[in-house]
C-alpha cells in the first residue's frame, strides 16, 4: 500500500486529486492521511469527496473512510479502468473543471469511451475556470495524443453552482507523447470571452473587456474579446478569461471570476496583468497550466520541458507527487522545468 501525508508541501486538495488518481492508474491500493490539514476548513471538502468517489467508480474500486470533514482515506482500485456514461453533481459550487481534471487521466486509459456530465462551480477563485481548460490544457494534451471534446452546457457560479459540463475522453491506445514548449516565441493571436449572466443592465460584459482591452493595448498587445451575456445560470455572475498563442505554438491564458464587491474593471485590469506578466517572464506555459501539465508530463513516453512563469507552491508540490507515486524523473534550472515520462500503457 501507498502512504502518503496530505500535509506536506501545500497541504492542499491537489494532493488529494493527484494522489487517488495516479494511484488508480498503478492500481495501488492508497492510504493518505492529514488531509487538507493547511487549509481552512480542513479534510475533505463535498468537491474533492466527489473526486474521490468518480475515481473510486471509474476503477470499480471502493473507497474507506471518505465524507466531508475526513482527514484520512483509503482507496482500494480495482486495477482496471472502466468508461461509460457517467453524471456527478459535486452539490455545491465546488470545481467542475477540478472533478474533470482527476479523472480525464483515467479516461485517457481506459477500457473504452468515456462521456462525463458534472454537475457545480465553472468560475470561482482558486480553480481553473472552464474556459481556461477548455483552450489552453485541453489543446496542449490533444498534441500529447489525447482525444477530448468538452462543452459549457451552463454557467454556474458561487455560491449556489448549478454549472453544467460536459466531457467526452476517447481512450489512447499507445501512450501520451512528451511535450517540449522550449520557447515561447512572438504572439500571433490574443483572443478571449467575457461572459456574465443575469447582468446586462450593468453591461458587465461590455465593460469587461472594454476594460482589458485598453490594458492589454497599453502593453502593445490586441486582443479580440467576445462579449455574451448569459440567462440560463441560477444566479447572476460573472468571468473573463483571454488566451495568447504564440508562433511557436504555446498557449498562454488568465482568467477570473466576478464575486461580490469586484467591479468590472477591476477584473479587466487583473486578467491582463496577469497575462502580461507571464508573456513578459518568457514563459512558454501560464502560471496555471505550469503545475496542470505535471501529470500528464511525467505519464508521457520520454522528456517533456516547458518554461514556467515562476515556480510556485503548486508546482512544488506535483513535482513532489509524480516523483513520489511514478517515479517520474523531474530537473529544474531557474524557470526551465524537465519531466522524464514514464511512458504509461493501458494493462490489457
């Protein structure tokens, strides 16, 4: 059995993720303990026990000792990967993108065919919006050899949710190819979406972008922004997210989320100096895909390297988990990082 102590690094729900999931993959029987102890309030949260039990599902394994408030779990995966139809509601407006993000490495190795319809939170603080992993992660791990197709049904905001995605994997029937972003390039296209639902007489949407526009101008960058205003969503809220793709292929993005008291400007100024920051690090991944890309990097058929904007508590940490469960080789210089792949296949 594997043990690991969910205290260390950031002491996050990441850990959580990245453990039950590459655990299953081996299908190695996990025990973590301290759970979440670093976060407040600490042990499983309703989204990261939703995690669990998809991924405990989708091994047809059990799981001990997972509720809301447990500080320690264990998994027993069955050693198989199981696709299907399935549909989770997280019941809160806990990630959708995370709960996403734990199983698509399962998905991609599989038995067959996955579509996932999930159920809470696609923008809120502290989680990758769906925009962000609709075109930057999504688009990179197809170059890996990973056939997906994701679509936002509805939005879904804090605090009620009530979002809607869906995901469809087709499992890779080889192994994922390494990935080497050596160079970040010139900027060829900045695009993005400024959403908000229940909010057009604030013209929220408008001012969204009018007002990261004129930032991103500033730093000599032109960014076509689509403006939508949305009536489906449970409550009113709002998102912002931008992309920039370079003419060595990396993809960069920054997004945030609306939340009480936030102007619309605000927002608009965050999102571009966010991703002028990062373009300007040299970076060939933004300061969320660094960490994102770990696992799938280090499942890979040989080196993959990247560029990150700085090195920060989540990349630490994955490095330390896919060192520590796959025995992923990982090397860093500065900004560079390097992950020797260990070259997963599916046991048949």
């Amino acid at each position: 059995m594997l043990h690991l102590d969910g205290s260390q690094h950031s002491g996050s729900g990441t850990i959580v993720r990245y453990a039950v999931a590459l655990a299953a993959l081996l299908g190695r029987e996990l025990r973590l303990t301290n759970i979440r102890t670093k976060r407040r309030p600490p042990g499983l949260q309703p989204q990261h026990l939703r995690a669990v039990e998809a991924v405990a599902q989708l091994t047809a394994g059990r799981v001990e000792g997972a509720r809301v408030g447990a500080n320690e779990l264990t998994l027993y995966p069955s050693g198989t990967l199981h696709g299907g139809r399935y549909v989770w509601d997280i019941g809160t407006a806990g990630s959708t993108t995370m709960l996403a993000f734990t199983i698509l490495p399962l998905a991609a190795f599989a038995n067959q065919p996955s579509h996932f319809e999930i159920h809470g939170g696609l923008f809120q603080d502290f989680a990758p919006s769906a925009f962000h992993f609709q075109h930057v992660l999504l688009p990179l791990l197809a170059r890996m050899g990973l056939r997906t197709d994701f679509r936002i049904v509805k939005p879904g905001f804090v605090p009620r949710g009530g979002g809607v995605v869906e995901l469809t994997v087709e499992p890779n029937v080889n192994v994922l190819r390494p990935t080497v972003l050596a160079d970040q390039g010139r900027v060829r296209r900045i695009w993005g979406t400024a959403l908000s639902s229940h909010l057009d007489r604030q013209q929220v949407s408008d001012r969204m972008a009018r007002r990261c526009r004129e930032r991103l101008a500033a730093g000599g960058l032109d960014a076509t922004i689509d403006v939508r205003y949305d009536h489906t969503a449970l409550q009113p809220g709002a998102a912002l997210a931008i992309f920039a793709e370079s003419d060595t292929d990396c993809i960069l993005g920054a997004d945030r989320a609306g939340a009480p008291g936030r102007r619309s400007e605000a927002i608009g100024d965050e999102v571009a100096r966010m991703l002028l920051e990062d373009l300007g690090s040299g970076a060939t991944v933004d300061r969320h895909m660094a960490d994102q890309l770990l696992l799938f990097a280090a499942l890979a058929d040989g080196p993959s390297e990247w560029v990150i904007p700085r090195v920060t508590e989540h990349v630490a940490t994955n490095c330390w988990l896919v060192a520590e469960i796959l025995g992923a080789g990982i090397e860093s210089s500065g900004q560079r990082v390097r992950i020797n792949g260990i070259g997963y296949r599916r046991a048949d």
